[in-house]
C-alpha cells in the first residue's frame, strides 16, 4: 500500500530515503487522480523493498505542494537521493509509471 506523505513525514520518508521514491500528489475531488491512484497502488505493492510509493493529498498537505509548485493533478515526483528526477503531469498507463522508476533504480 502507498504511504501517505504529509508535510510532517515528508523529509524524514521522502528527502531522507535510501531509495527512489514515486510520489503521486492527488486530491479526492480529482476525476483523473482517481484513475491513476490505483495503479499508484499496484506499483507500492510491486516496488515494496526496491522503492518508496507514496501519496500526498493536497489538499491537506499544502507546504509540500507549494515547495514543489504543484499546480495540476495528478503529478508524480520522482526522487533519487532527496533531489526529483522526473516528473509525469496527468493520468498515463502504469506502463509509463514503472518505467520512469525503473530508469532510476
């Protein structure tokens, strides 16, 4: 399952992580984040021990949004050693997903 990220946890299993991380920055009023939190999901459930799989809402957690200047939903972070990596704006196949953290393994 994804971790939920909040502005409280996000240096310590985000910045601070020995692994990549995927993190899916979502809202629940979002039509096309419900279609890619699923698949966020199956990813978490892929990667667990490789990578880090979270989520951020929003709405609920606006300094980690503001600091990365999210301004449409979904966005996906990549990060590798606390800095991004890549970034996917919008709903794609997992496909798509998993290659991006594949590449940064």
């Amino acid at each position: 399952m994804a971790l939920e990220i909040t502005d409280a946890n996000f240096e310590e299993l985000v910045l601070n992580s020995d692994k990549p991380v995927l993190l899916d920055f979502w809202a629940v009023w979002c039509g096309p984040c419900r279609m890619v939190g699923p698949l966020v999901e199956e990813l978490a459930g892929e990667y667990e021990g490789k990578a880090v799989v979270g989520k951020v809402d929003v709405d609920n957690n606006p300094a980690v949004s503001a600091k990365f200047g999210i301004r449409n939903i979904p966005t996906i972070l990549f990060f590798k050693n606390g800095e991004i990596v890549d970034k996917q704006v919008g709903a794609v196949p997992k496909t798509v997903l998993a290659g991006k953290l594949e590449a940064i393994m």
